[in-house]
C-alpha cells in the first residue's frame, strides 16, 4: 500500500485506487465523508476548520470524486467503505468517529453496518437508509422542486471537479455512473440498523430529499440515536447551514 504527498494533501493507493485525503488538526480521529459529486471544500469546507481544532480531521475523497480519479470498477458502497477501512489501516487507525454527508452517509452507514468494531461516534447527514427515504420527486427528473440542486448548485459542482480532478472532462460521464447509487440502492434491514450500537447523530435539513417521517422511523430503529432538523435548509446547504456547526461540535465532544 503505497503513499505519495500532493501538493494540498497526500494520496495513498487502497485496493487499486489512488485514493485523496487531507488530515486536518489533532486529537481524536474524525472521517470526514463528502456528498455525492462533491469535494472535501464543498461538503465541509465551512465547518472543517473549527472541527480540526478538537479533533484529527481526516477528510476523503472517495473513487471519481476530486483528486481522486475513477478507476474500472462499479461504484458500490461495499467498495467505497472498504477503501475507508483500508485508509484507517494504512493511518494505524483501529476505531475513529465518521461523519458522512449523502453519499458519504451512505458509505459511512455501510462501514459500520461491516465494520461495527472500527466506529466509535456517526454523524449521519443528509442521509437516507431505504429506496422510500427520499421524497418522490427527487427520482423523478421531470420534476421541479424546492428540495432539488439547483442550476448553481450543479455548476459549482462541475467548477470544483474541473479544478481538480485528474480527468476535467469526465465529469458527466462519471455523473451518469453515479446514477445507480440512487436508482439501485436497496439500504439495510431493520437487524442491520438495530445492530448499531454507535452513539448515532441524524442531521436532515426541513427541506431536504429525505423524507422527516423517515429520518423518525429511523432514529427509532437505531439503538442510540438523536435527530436534528434543520430550518430552512434544503439537502444540498446541510452542511453549511448556520446551525450545523454547533450542532455537530455537541454531539462529537459530548
């Protein structure tokens, strides 16, 4: 497993991906896990600076998604968490806290659903757990929405890729091999949510792709769980919204 320093963090290869990672601050180990088509800035930029202060932020970027280029195999969330514990290895990492934003909540969900032992606090955000978590609407493309990214939110999507991605112009095409994990994903059982015994923070914006009814069904099922709703806040502002800053910085040094 071979590391190598880039110019704003290092890069270390796990399980054939030249995987991005900054490690911010010190103390007690906290992942950071970015949204979907997202970068490390745009998922956390406004919240890592003060969140390094108490902790060792490590921040990632997962396959396709900033530095870190796509390689030739299917994005899945067993993969994406396996590239996880593989970087907690290569750090000598034997448990850490995980926050995950959208899809990095999804891959954070998986690592601790096959992983239980290397978690110690999950902050789960913006994050849905079954095919029904999210409001109709956001799988129907033809629908206009509130709750959907709007044309900024997708050109700045596009901006932080150009900027830094290994391949600029894959942008779409890895777009379009991202749909699947919302078209095909299935989530976990209520065992497998019930089996996690992690002090667990749910974060949902009021105005967010998942469903509130949801979000409660959920804290329900997971063993020690809170739920924060934020005000007026669509899915893609969660984590930049005012409150959430706040609210993570209670439940992680609680």
């Amino acid at each position: 497993m071979a590391t190598t320093t880039g110019t704003e963090g290092a890069y270390v290869t796990v399980n054939g991906l030249r995987m991005y990672y900054e490690i911010h601050g010190s103390g007690r180990p906290l992942i950071l896990l970015h949204g979907g088509m997202l970068t490390i800035d745009l998922s956390f930029g406004r919240v890592l600076p003060a969140l390094a202060e108490q902790h060792q932020a490590i921040a990632v970027e997962l396959q396709g998604h900033g530095h870190t280029g796509d390689i030739d195999r299917p994005l899945q969330l067993d993969l994406l968490a396996d590239d996880v514990v593989a970087l907690m290895d290569h750090l000598g990492l034997e448990r850490a806290d995980l926050c995950g934003f959208s899809l990095g909540g999804l891959v954070a969900t998986e690592l601790v659903v096959r992983h239980p032992e290397r978690v110690d606090r999950l902050v789960l955000a913006a994050t849905h757990f079954r095919p029904d978590g999210y409001h109709p609407e956001i799988l129907d493309p033809r629908q206009d929405s509130p709750r959907l990214p709007t044309a900024a939110d997708f050109a700045e999507m596009q901006q932080a890729y150009a900027a830094v991605a290994p391949d600029p112009g894959h942008f779409e095409a890895f777009l379009e091999k991202a749909q699947p994990l919302v078209s095909d994903f299935r989530g976990w059982s209520d065992e497998q949510l019930r089996a996690i015994t992690a002090p667990t923070l749910l974060v949902i914006g009021d105005t967010d792709f998942v469903r509130r009814e949801h979000a409660d069904a959920i804290q329900a099922l997971l063993p020690d769980a809170r739920l924060v709703v934020l005000p007026d806040c669509t899915h893609m502002a969660v984590t930049r919204h005012a409150d959430v800053l706040g609210v993570l910085q209670e439940f992680l040094d609680r």
